[in-house]
C-alpha cells in the first residue's frame, strides 16, 4: 500500500516567508543588538571578564581532563584492563624506543626518555582514552634529517671519545630544540583555535605519506642490518642516494651483523604475523620486541661479538633521570621550516587516531585540546632531551586490543620505562644496533599493508586514488617533507578543480508532484513548457565564475550574437507597438518590471525559453564576482525578453546578492522558498489568472 502526500499552501516569496515565521523579527532584534550602548558592551564584556570559582574549576577541568574523568574512575570495572594494557605498551615502548632513536640519530637512551615524560603529560593533559603517546618512526625519521643536517655524521666514526661525545650532545640539543619549537607551535594553534587544520592532511594523505615515508625508514635502515658505516642522505632523492650507497658498499658488508638481522627478521615477521591474526584471542599480544632485544643482548655479551666481529652496540645507556637542560635554542630558525612540517605530522596522526578511536568506543575528543596536550608533551619533554613525540600507530592499536579503557594506562607503561631508566638500562650495554634496526622495520607492517586499500579506494574515489597515488610518489622520490607539501598542495588543488567544475543541470519535474530532479538522470522528469530550471552544484565565486557562465549560456543557447540580434528584434517590436497605440504614462516608465502578463504575452515570450528559474540549493556560498555575474545575467535575459527567478537560496547567499545591487536589476518578488513555488507562481501568470488565489496544490 503506497502512501501519498497532498499539499495545499499559499505561494511563499522569501519576503513573504519572512513576514510569516518571524525573520523580521530576528532582523529587527539584531538591529537592537547592534544598536546597543557603550554601556552594555562593556557590561557584556566585565561579564566575560569576570573570574569566580565556579569558572575557574571549569577551565580547570577543560584544561587538565584528568581532574573531569580521574573522580568517576570506575575501580572495579576499569582498573584490570587499564594495568595489562599499560603494562604491555609500557613493554614494547623499551625496544621501539630505543629503535626510533637511530631514526633520530640520537643515542639509544633518549628515545628511552621519550617514551616515558610525554606519556605522563599527556595523560594529564590529552582527552583519548586509548591513545599511546610516544616515538612514532615517521615524525622520528623527519627530526633524524634535520639533525643529519645541522649535525652530519662523521664518515670515519675514528674521533675520540671527547668528540664523540661533544658530537652527541649538539645532535640531542638539535633533537629537543626540535620538539620545543614544535610544542611552541601547537601550543600557539591552540591559542588561536586552529585545531582546525588538521582537515588538510585528509584520510589519503596521511596513508599514503605514511606508507611511502616507511620505504624511507626501511632504506635507512639497510646500513645498520648490513654493518656498514655510511653517511645519511637528507636532500631531495635522499632514498635512491642511500640505496646506490648500500648497493656501492655491499662488498664491505659486516657478515656477522647480516647474520643477526636475518634470525631477527626470522623471528619478528612470523611471531608479529600471529600477534595480529590471533589478536582477539590473545589477551596480551606476545611481546618478541622485548624478548629478542634481551636474548640478543645476552648472547652479544656471552660471546663478545663487539669485539670479535666489530658490530656495532648500543654501548652506554646511563641510568636514572636526566638532568634538565636547554635546548639548542640558537638553531629555532633553521629548522623552523623543518620543524613546522613535523609539527603537522604528528599532529595529524595523533588527532586521526584518537578520533577513530574515539567513534569506536562512543566517546568524543576535542581537537583543541590535542594541541594542548602534545603542546605541552613536546615543550616540557624537550626540556629533559627528548626528541619530538606524537600518538603511535602500533602502540596505540595495541593498548586498545589490550582491553585498555582510560588514559589511566599511561601511568603503568610510564612505570615499565621508569624501571628500565633507573635499574634495567644499563644492561643493555652489548645490544647490537643490528637488533634495533630490526625492530624499525618490522614496526612498519601496517604501513606497508596500506597498499591493500587501493583498489577499494579506486572503487570509491578515482580522485583520492590519484591524491593517494601523488603523495605516495611524492614522498618516495623526493623527500619526506616535500612530498608531504607537495600531497597536500595537489589535494586543495582538486578540491578548487571540483568547486571549478561544478555541474549545472537541467531541472524537470515528476508528475502530480512538487519534485524536481536532473533530467538527465531521470528519464520520467520533464521540464515545465517555457520554464528552463537549472541547478548549478557548487559555490559561484572568482575562480569558477567563468566555467559557471559558459555553462548557463550553453544550456540557454544564448551566445553574444544571438542576445545582440534578439535585443534588435524587441527594440524593433517594442517601437511598432509604441507607434501602434500612442499612450501616455505618467511618472518614470520602467521596463524591467513590467506587467508579468504583458511579458507573458509578449512575441518575443513565444520562444521556447520564457523564463530561466535557478535553484540555488547547492550553492553554498557566492563572492562579490559571482554577485556581479548573476546581475550581468539578469540584464543579457532582460535585453531577450526573459526573466529570472531564484529558489532555496540559503541566507548568506542572499545577503551577498541583495548587498551587490541584484535588487536593482530584478523584482524582489521573484526570489522563492522552493522551486515549486517559483514554477507555480510562473505558470499561474503564463495562464493569466488574474483571480488567482495564488496557493501552491499538489
């Protein structure tokens, strides 16, 4: 049984709906408003100025969410999966941070560092519950080129211990210099409320940078597995100069580290390859980071492989905390450009994943407060010689696997670090280097999986498909953060193409109803005698003012030469009927707003096209350009005997149209509600029905 729909209303100009449901009112209330006194401004003002308890504890709460959610702790439900969860990223924080400090080119130790001070601030701090904060490979591979830069390493590796060290602490203070000038930076976003521009660094952005910036670390990383001591390449092309390098010094490979990174990579793949595909039974997933990272140790230290073999350790790792110390502050503006890019990143990554979670789990985040937390995470960090730190893509998909459910799980991966930094550090001493780098590469298996998206990309998206494609040949051949600018430009670029390319449509309508759908696209929609409906999908600004045009004059046959000759012929017929019968009008006589049924029975109205009625329902927005163009519009239709109506024109589109003059040019009584009403009211006047009731019936 079919259900039908009968209305029956009076005709609504947008006038006319005013008057009705109280936009006048509102209008003349806003006027009020901004007709108000010196004096209450400034009351609004003591009033927003004014501090109390109760609006310090809640900037208090908004500020440091830990005071909101840390009161309704749920003990008995939360506390077991918030301590295995913790406890299991606490653990493979050890070796990854270890490991993405080379990505760094910092000393072992100060990724150690890095995964314990931003995980306590931003449990403090951050508002997702199941984001793991910490060294990421992407934002410490980005920090390793611009300490390589500023600090390049040296190619013999002979210097004295004094040098050596000297060479060690310029590398770390460039590192923290880094994450100091990047928490500055969100930390001034956040100010501005500029959470905002995350949205630039859309899904296929950020997959496919993140994929392409793995071959980087994994290429990085071949000197290390292979024994070679090779210089780091960090310009343009710096991925196929590293590879050339390592195929070049392939003869000199150390064949006892070879042979450790083969039984790792052994031992990683498939043990990580049952973690994930057995990931819902596991309670914790099994942590062979940790486990390989001690068995290496053990066996380096039992048969002496440093000395032997000549691979390279991890060497000193000193225990407790370190003690706080500026960063490399005279090195800001070199690696502002540098560092504005990091900042990004990271924040991007960090904001996506505590937003995917966040829908997950049916809680919310707030962007703002994001900078906030990795603001302060990266400034305070930096202070105790931390590189740049952002949420993880493997620990975080770990903690929340792992049944954590507060940002209360921080505290206990923090602790697993903290015993590590002052008791267990130290015996990592004869940890090969070979191990670590390892370990960087088989942390990029999602990474690298991201390929599996494409063809469902394609499917949906051929656009994102060629953003993804871009980004992805961007980052590879040229460099991390050029490719990203380049990705990022390329997709605002499409984005200006779509609004530019817009299409415009032909209305018609359904019969017995009051809806209007592309003809094209419906076969049983056909267009109202003598109306032309258009609709035109997108904003109408400077940059697509032309494109909009061409395309009205295409669906309305009107070039240049047949608007001049039409205006010929209504002058000449406009002179006949003028000497014909000889009238006398007092006042101004104006021509465009005629009588609607002398237009209607005009010779010039006989043509096929009597009226041009745009629906202005996917119009978001018009600029003073595109004002001008639909006033430049209404006198070419005028010059040919054809009026212009408006229908679904949103508020903000008004207001520019009616502030640009349009009103001078055509009869505000032409502007509708709806499309409906527009054609009703034109086919009412077409039939001259001068008794009309003027109600729209469907």
């Amino acid at each position: 049984m079919s259900a039908s729909v009968a209305v029956y209303r009076s005709i609504y100009t947008e006038d006319r709906f005013r008057q009705a449901y109280g936009a006048g009112e509102q209008r003349s209330a806003a006027a009020a408003v901004a007709a108000a006194d010196t004096d209450t401004l400034r009351e609004r003002l003591l009033s927003r100025c004014t501090c109390s308890r109760g609006a310090l504890l809640r900037v208090l709460r908004e500020r440091a969410p830990i005071l909101t959610w840390l009161p309704r702790y749920r003990l008995r439900k939360c506390i077991l999966g918030d301590t295995v969860a913790g406890l299991t990223v606490g653990i493979l924080h050890i070796p990854q941070g270890m490991a993405f400090a080379l990505l760094t080119s910092v000393a072992p130790i100060y990724g150690l560092y890095t995964s314990f001070f931003p995980v306590v601030l931003y449990m403090l701090f951050g508002t997702g519950r199941h984001v793991s904060t910490g060294t990421f490979a992407v934002v410490s591979l980005m920090t390793g080129s611009v300490v390589e830069q500023l600090v390049p390493t040296p190619v013999d590796g002979n210097g004295s211990s004094t040098e050596s060290a000297d060479i060690e602490a310029q590398r770390i203070g460039v590192a923290s210099a880094v994450a100091f000038l990047s928490g500055v930076i969100m930390i001034c976003m956040f100010s501005l409320q500029l959470g905002f521009l995350s949205t630039y660094l859309s899904e296929p952005i950020v997959k496919a940078f993140t994929s392409a910036a793995a071959f980087h670390v994994t290429v990085s990383q071949l000197q290390s597995m292979l024994g070679l001591r090779l210089p780091r390449y960090t310009s343009t092309f710096s991925l196929f100069k590293t590879l050339a390098s390592v195929l070049e010094n392939l003869p000199f490979t150390n064949l006892a580290e070879l042979l450790i990174s083969l039984v790792c990579l052994a031992v990683l793949v498939p043990m990580k390859e049952l973690n994930m595909r057995f990931r819902h039974r596991l309670r914790t997933p099994i942590p062979v980071e940790i486990l390989t990272v001690i068995i290496a140790t053990g066996v380096a230290y039992a048969t002496s492989l440093d000395s032997r073999y000549e691979i390279q350790i991890v060497g000193h790792i000193p225990a407790g905390f370190p003690k706080p110390r500026l960063p490399a502050l005279e090195a800001l503006p070199q690696i502002a450009g540098d560092t504005t890019a990091i900042t990004f990143v990271g924040y991007a990554v960090s904001v996506s994943l505590a937003m995917i979670y966040a829908d997950k789990h049916g809680y919310s985040i707030q962007p703002n407060q994001e900078l906030l937390a990795h603001g302060i995470s990266n400034c305070v960090s930096s202070l105790f010689t931390c590189f740049p730190s952002s949420a993880t893509l493997a620990t975080t998909n770990i903690l929340e696997s792992a049944g954590g459910y507060t940002q209360l799980s921080g505290l206990f991966a923090s602790l697993v670090v903290l015993i590590v930094l002052l008791l267990i550090g130290p015996l990592f001493y004869f940890l090969p280097k070979a191990v670590l780098a390892c370990i960087n590469v088989t942390s990029l298996r999602q990474m690298f999986l991201q390929f599996k998206d494409l063809p469902e990309l394609w499917r949906i998206s051929k656009i994102d498909f060629v953003v993804w494609l871009v980004t992805w040949l961007s980052v590879v051949v040229l460099n991390v953060d050029l490719g990203l600018a380049i990705g990022v430009i390329f997709s605002m670029m499409t984005v200006i193409c779509r609004t530019q390319r817009a299409d415009c449509s032909v209305l018609g309508r359904a019969s017995n109803t009051e809806i209007y759908r592309p003809i094209e696209n419906h076969s049983k929609c056909y267009e109202v005698p003598g109306v032309k409906i258009l609709t035109y999908n997108g904003p109408i600004y400077y940059g697509n003012r032309s494109f909009f045009r061409e395309a009205m004059n295409r669906l309305l046959e009107l070039s240049p030469e047949r608007i001049r000759t039409m205006e010929k012929a209504r002058k000449a017929r406009e002179k006949r009927e003028r000497d014909a019968v000889p009238t006398v009008e007092s006042g101004v006589a104006n021509t465009s707003f005629s009588s609607e049924n002398d237009f209607f029975k005009s010779d010039s109205a006989a043509s096929d096209v009597q009226a041009v009625l745009i629906d202005c329902s996917s119009v978001i927005f018009v600029d003073i350009a595109g004002a001008r163009l639909f006033i430049q519009m209404c006198t070419e239709c005028q010059k040919v005997g054809v009026r212009i109506y408006l229908a679904n024109c949103n508020e903000s589109v008004l207001k520019i149209l009616t502030s640009s003059g349009l009103m001078n040019y055509m009869n505000p009584q032409h502007i509708f509600v709806t499309v409906h009403d527009a054609v009703v009211y034109i086919e009412q006047q077409k039939e001259k029905l001068p008794d009309s009731t003027n109600t729209v019936w469907v």
